[in-house]
C-alpha cells in the first residue's frame, strides 16, 4: 500500500473509531460496551502480535546486513558514541522539559486529596528497575529467549556479535553463503512487513473504537486541561528536537519531518512504537540516511531515546505530588530526574514500561503510589502521544548521526567491501 493511501485511510481509521465508539458508548449499558470492547481488542492484539511476530528477525537480519556493509570499518565506535551522546543529551533535555513544565502549570495543584493510610491497589507491579539489573539484562542468556520475548536490547548485543564474527569471515575469505541469506533475509522481511502493514487501518480502527467504547468522550473533557498542557510540552519537546535537527541536516529536516509522518501517526494510533517501526526504518531509507547506521541507530533508540516517554514520567511524578500537597525542592526534584534518567534505560520490552517506573520512583521517594490511579484511566491517550514522540525523536537522531557520518564512508575495491554512501549535506534529500 502506497505511503499517501495508507496515510488516508489510517486518519479515516482514526475519525471512524472515535465516532463509532462514541456511539456505541451513548447507547450500550456498560456490561454491553466491556463486552464489544473486548471484541474490538481481539483485532488490535492480532496486528501487534504480528507486528511482534516481525520485529526481532528483521532487527537481527537489519544489523547483521548492515555491520557486513561496514566490513573492517572502525565507524562502528564512532556512531554508538554519537549516538549514545544524543540519547542521554536528548533524555536529560526531555525530563528537563516535563519538570519545569509541571512546575510551570501546576497540573495537580488544588485537588488537595489526601495520602490513603492503607495501601492501595493500583494493578501495576512496582518492579525495581536498578541500574544493576539493567546492565545484566542487556546481554542475553539465550538468543532464542532474547527472540521469544522481544528484547531488543539483546538481539542488538548478539547480532552486534555475529554480524562482526561474520565480516571477520567473509574478509578471510570469499562472500559467505550465511551473507548472502541474511541478505535475502532482509528482503523477505520487508515483504512480509508489507502484508502486515496492509492491515494497519484495520487495526488503528480498532484500537480507538475499543477505548472510546469504554472511556467515552466525557473522560477526555474532564481531563483535558492536563492532557491539553501535556501535548502542549509534546509540542514544545518537538520543536526543540527539530531544532536541534536542523543545525546538522539544515531545511532538510523539514523534509524528513514530511517522510515519517505515516509511521508517527501509527505509532500514535496504536500507542505501540513496535508498530511503527518498520516503516519508520522504510521512511529513512527514502529519506537517504544508509542502512548500516538505520538498522544500528534505530534498535538501540527503543531502549535509550524514548523522549515523549521521558517527558511524561517527568510531567506525571510532579503532578501526583501536586494532587497529594507534597512540596518537593530543587534537590529533590534534580534527585528524581537523575533516577529516572537511569531507571528508564531498563524499561524497553516492559509492558506498560512507563507506569511501570512511575511506580517504582513513588515509591522510592515514599510518594503515594495510590496517585497513579490519577493517570492511569486516560494514559492511553497520553500513551499516542509519547509514542508518536519516542518515534520522531529516533528518526531524527537516526539521521542526524548518518550525515555527521557521511563524509566517512568509502568503497575499497581491494577488499570488496562496499559500504552505502551517504551524500553530502546539501544532496541527501534529494536521494528521497
């Protein structure tokens, strides 16, 4: 399906699922609107098991294709270091962002409710998220556990591996076969992205139609100075991340802004970065950034470059304070921002991850973990727009690093190894 036609019809997706859950809700007894939600979650749960179904066999096969373009390239060190610079760089920014907005609009001031004595249910589990465990997590035990279970992290570790064990080889010798089929393997993921994607709509539908079902239209409007100075600071957090963008890539960025416009508003739709990821790695392709730094670049931003995420945790562990009448100073709240810019590095793959270190950084400053009820009920739209975020902030990051790269790739004819290159600063979109 065409970029433009499944643009439209992802929109058309959007409008119909709100108006037709809003109908269902009006008219339903509540019994009946649980029922048909379930109904239309069995439709989006297909798509993003599919979409997960996908995910680690075209990670592995993207990285591993692109380390062997690199062939004895040193370039290696060089993009995990830029990219690891923009990712704490643009986390530490976004987390900035979240606190002073929530500091700026007071979200919470004047609820003035009262810290529950007992403790309080709130259905999520409170994991302790340390920096501990984070790093032993990140190498696998197994990798037919890493690919059963998704984690990115892993599969970029072990693929990290193999990808460089298999240019040493193939640079000993002639072309392996194993190259050639992680190449074919590459292709025939990307079609068989193609057929899931073709359900997306579907899908988009679904997803709105079943929380507008349930929720109805009331619950966004009492809701809606909070979630209105939330996408005001998802506004902000953009433009200062394409700010930044346009001092590497000039008008450019514009341009790319245009080409992810159909994997962020998936993302949105679905809240599910998942969902979005195949097309966002097609959108840089087309925008000309090369696939050895895409296929790099891109996995490790799942789990270190969730910038709209960063800024809610921020934005909402403020405003249960506010709602509960708890000051916080400076150094405490600085305290919160340096746990939550290590405790969020461990979330990719964690169901429901940002609740999930909302939780834990309640209840390690001894916050009311009863406050997450606050949010919990309308995350699912606050949950579309730090997922469209998370997606653009990694495009942009993606192609910011491809152009300060550019001028370092070359084909050495000697050793057979061809590396893309990527054109200079004022040719790149052009490529598109």
């Amino acid at each position: 399906m065409k970029q433009k036609k499944l643009l439209k019809y992802i929109l058309i997706a959007m409008i119909s699922g709100i108006l037709i859950g809003w109908a269902f809700h009006s008219t339903l007894t509540t019994a009946q609107t649980t029922e048909l939600a379930a109904y239309f979650k069995i439709v989006t749960n297909v798509f993003l098991r599919l979409i997960k179904m996908i995910i680690a066999p075209l990670v592995f096969a993207t990285i591993v294709s692109g380390l062997l373009s690199m062939g004895k390239s040193s370039s290696l060190g060089s993009i995990t270091l830029k990219a690891m610079s923009w990712f704490i760089g643009a986390s530490f920014i976004s987390l900035l962002l979240g606190m002073g907005l929530a500091n700026l609009f007071q979200p919470g001031a004047g609820m003035n409710l009262t810290v529950p004595q007992t403790a309080v249910d709130i259905g999520v589990s409170a994991t302790s998220l340390s920096l501990e465990s984070f790093i032993t997590h990140i190498f696998p035990r197994s990798f037919a556990e890493a690919m059963a279970n998704n984690e990115i992290l892993q599969i970029l570790v072990f693929s990290i591996f193999f990808g460089s064990a298999l240019a040493y080889v193939q640079h000993q010798s002639e072309v392996t076969v194993i190259g050639k089929i992680i190449d074919e393997l590459c292709k025939v993921m990307f079609r068989i992205t193609d057929y899931v994607m073709a359900f997306a709509p579907i899908a988009v539908f679904a997803a709105i139609a079943s929380a507008i079902t349930i929720q109805g239209p009331k619950l966004i409007i009492d809701y809606s100075i909070f979630i209105g100075q939330f996408y005001v600071g998802l506004l902000l957090l953009w433009t200062l991340l394409i700010a930044f963008g346009y001092i590497f890539l000039k008008k450019d960025i514009f341009k790319l802004m245009r080409i992810v416009r159909e994997p962020s508003m998936l993302a949105f739709a679905t809240a599910s970065s998942e969902s979005a990821y195949p097309k966002t790695m097609e959108a840089l392709e087309k925008f000309g950034v090369p696939k050895r730094i895409t296929s790099f670049v891109l996995p490790l931003g799942y789990s270190f470059n969730l910038d709209g995420s960063m800024m809610y945790m921020a934005f909402a562990v403020l405003f249960i304070a506010q709602a509960y009448n708890i000051d916080l100073s400076f150094s405490q709240q600085a305290l919160i921002l340096f746990t939550l810019m290590i405790t969020s590095k461990g979330i990719a793959g964690v169901s429901r991850a940002s609740i999930v270190v909302i939780a834990s950084t309640l209840a390690m400053f001894q916050l009311p973990e009863a406050g997450i009820l606050l949010i919990l009920a309308i995350d699912q739209f606050l949950d579309m727009g730090r997922t469209a975020t998370n997606v653009i902030g990694n495009s942009i990051a993606t192609a910011v690093i491809a152009r300060t790269e550019g001028n370092k790739d070359e084909f050495t004819e000697q050793e057979g190894i061809m590396v893309n290159n990527l054109p200079p600063a004022n040719q790149l979109a052009d490529n598109s």
